[in-house]
C-alpha cells in the first residue's frame, strides 16, 4: 500500500484499513475481548494458528495492528506489535531471544529503568548481562560475543546524556557474529533513525513518548525486518516444531520467525496487552510525527544556544554540543537531528537543580520525555535517586543535572522560562 510514498504520507496511511461495517476513514477503536469462531472446527485452526482470523486481542486486535503495522512501515520494518509499556517491550523483545543461562551485551549507556531491568528481573530469570563502553571498537564487541550470546542491546540515542551509539559499527558486529542487534529508537524516533538500515534486526519503542507525543497513553512497541539470518545454534526455539503439528516458526516464516513467535508466544503467554484505545490516540499521534520532530529538534538547538553559553551552566549534554566525544557519530547516525533531549549540569549542584526546577512556569517538572509540552527532571533524585552517589557519578550523573525534554511550544516562550528559572544562581 505505501511502497513509494514519502514518510510523510506513511505516517498517515501505513496500515490501515478502510472500515468494512460502515466505511470509516479513521481506523476504529475494536474494543472486544475476543472474536465469535464461524464453527467449531474454525476455532481449532485458530488456536493452532492455522487461519488467518484472530482468536483473542490479547495479542491481535484490529486497531492494534494498524498502529504497529504503521510504525513498523515508518522504521523500515515487515510487521510488529505493541505491548503494555516501553518496559514490557524491552523484557518481551528480550525473552523471545533469550533463555535462562543466555548472554546478553549492552552499551554501558542505557535509561536507568531499562538498567534496573536487567540487574533485577531478567537477572532473576536467569539472564546474564553484559555491558561494553559505547565507545568500544568493533573487534572488542566482536570478541565479547559468546557462543549463548543472544542479543546487542543499545539505544540508538541514551537517555539522559544524549550518547549516540554507532548503530553502523554494532550492525556489523551482528553480522559478523550471528548476534542480533536490538535497538532502543524512542529518543530518535524512524524520522530521525531507522536502525533496521544499519543492521539492526528488532527496534523497540515506548510509545508513550515522541510517538504518541501528547503524553495521554502508555504503551510500547516492537518491530522487526526480515534480513536476519535466525541460526538454529543460537534460536533453536525457533526451528522446533510447534505443537499441533504445525511447523517451525523459521520454516514457516522464514525471515521474520522472530516476529512470529514473538506474537505467538512470548506476548501471548505473558499478556502485557495494549489497550486498543491507547492505539486509537497512538494512530493519531504517529499521524503528525515529522511534523513535531522538526519543531521539536528546532526548539532543541534554541535551547542549546540559550544555555551553552549561560554562567550558571557548566554544561550541556546534547549530541554534538561542546564537549560531545561522539558528535562524529551522531552526525552519521542522525543527519536530520538529534532529538529533544537537552540536559544540563548547574554550577551549583543539587541546590542550584532545586531552585532552577522549583521557578520553572512554563516548563511542567514531572518525569516523562517526548511530550508537546516542555518537561524537566532532576534525576540524581527520581529517575536515579536509588543509586549510591559514586554509582550516578559513574553514569555521569551529576548533583546539578538537570533533563529537559523540550516541547513543540513557541521557542522564545521556552528559552525564556528556562532563562528566568536560571536567572540569579551562582555561577
């Protein structure tokens, strides 16, 4: 349907389906359990995943696959689904992956909540992480990978500080080793990355965030391509026969087994569902993307150019502000921008992020990011705030640092509420 059109046009129309009952044009909202079988014997070939039709919308609704079908068209990708949080898509992409004793490799750059996931939860579950420098050379991931190596893990943009990862050279690491590149694109968003292009081979989203964009739904996301070669040494779940005598997930869907199964067991077992009125107010949120990135990235480097050179601010985390180590890489990997991410570390640590945050007007402090309205945080004490001080400092995770995720508002507006919220702190 969408082969040719721009990105513009596929965030529109990707996916959908114009409505048999009654002709909508808007994609409608199937808030329904489940799915009447036509007889008997049709509700046996569903639940042996032998029809086409659904069974149950714990993990196939109508309104749903449009939405994933969307922002799997938008990265580039063949089909995905969505789930209940960004959260239970990094634990679901995961565990379709991986079993107890597996190996997973990460960049040392990840959201705090995905890094408590992976130290908690799936470390409980038998799951052994590992994390490389995001500046680690290709042949010192290529020597890091193990024969249980199921997975490379990165963010395409970390968040909080703004780290690109080099999706290029951890692509070619998955080629080379079998490894499937897993990747984290929210902060980017596919109208500033498409990891798929780099040799990714699974993209997550929480679409709470840039996505949806209006801060009104919690949700995530899980797409995938169909240029991975899924080995049976490393995913032999994948090439075992299914129950009912149904085939492999890799004979039957060759390319895309991963996806599959994802589907058919891993999101079907563990049931994070997504609201299909969550996907109604995600579809029309997708439905202005490029839209809100440009004002969104424009805004950005106005508040870059505000605070750079501030005296209150000795520093600005931003991919490619001064003293960004990696502004190489995020111009290859984001050559139309680099996100809404712009945090700062105040001269006058805790105390000076306190009063900063405390006069702020116009900016909302709360802890979201990627939301039309600007927001702010102080992470040393929320997002970060179990960590002991040497641990967040490791992170980079400064006494004065301050996340601003900057809205679609007016940019003078921005700027000036950030200006007057700074004015009379020491430098």
């Amino acid at each position: 349907m969408s082969a040719g059109w721009g990105f513009e046009t596929r965030q529109v129309h990707a996916g959908a389906v114009i409505d048999s009952e009654a002709g909508a044009r808007v994609t409608p909202i199937y808030q329904s359990a489940g799915y009447v079988f036509e007889s008997f014997d049709d509700g046996a070939l569903r639940f042996a995943g032998q029809s086409a039709q659904r069974a149950y919308s714990r993990n196939d609704n109508p309104t749903n696959v449009v939405a994933a079908r969307r922002i799997a068209d938008l990265e580039g990708g063949v089909d995905g689904v969505l789930v209940a949080s960004g959260q239970a898509a990094i634990a679901a992409a995961l565990q379709a992956l991986a079993r107890a004793g597996d190996h997973v490799l990460t960049t040392d750059r990840l959201y705090e909540g995905t890094r408590e996931m992976v130290r908690g939860s799936l470390a409980r579950a038998g799951l052994e992480f590992e994390a490389l420098p995001i500046d680690a050379d290709e042949e010192r991931w290529v020597a890091a990978v193990r024969p249980t190596t199921r997975a490379i893990y990165a963010e395409s943009i970390a968040n909080p500080l703004g780290e690109v990862a080099d999706l290029a050279l951890l692509g070619r690491v998955a080629a080379r080793t079998g490894v499937p590149l897993v990747v984290d694109n929210t902060v980017a968003t596919p109208y500033l990355c498409r990891p798929l292009e780099h040799g990714a081979a699974v993209v997550i989203h929480s679409t709470s965030k840039w996505l949806g964009g209006h801060g009104s739904v919690i949700g995530g996301a899980i797409v995938w391509g169909d240029g991975f070669a899924w080995s049976p040494e490393r995913f032999p779940h994948l090439h075992e026969p299914r129950p009912h005598g149904a085939p492999s997930f890799a004979a039957r869907f060759g390319g895309s087994a991963y996806g599959a199964h994802l589907r058919a067991v891993t999101v079907l077992e563990h049931g994070p569902t997504f609201p299909p009125t969550s996907a109604f107010l995600l579809l029309h949120g997708i439905e202005t993307l490029s839209l809100r990135m440009e004002r969104h990235v424009a805004n950005a480097h106005a508040v870059l150019a505000a605070l750079e050179p501030h005296p209150a601010v000795a520093r600005v985390h931003y991919p490619g502000a001064v003293g960004d180590a990696r502004a190489d890489v995020a111009q290859r990997m984001l050559p139309r921008g680099a996100g809404s991410i712009v945090s700062i570390e105040l001269h006058g640590g805790r105390d000076a992020a306190r009063a900063f945050l405390d006069r702020l007007r116009l900016v909302s402090q709360m802890t979201h990011i990627g939301d039309v309205r600007s927001l702010a945080i102080h992470t040393g004490s929320t997002i970060h705030g179990k960590l002991e001080e040497h641990e967040r400092l490791a992170l980079g995770i400064t006494p004065g640092l301050v996340r601003i995720s900057v809205g679609i508002e007016r940019a003078d507006d921005i700027v000036a509420d950030l200006q007057q919220a700074l004015g009379g702190l020491e430098p």
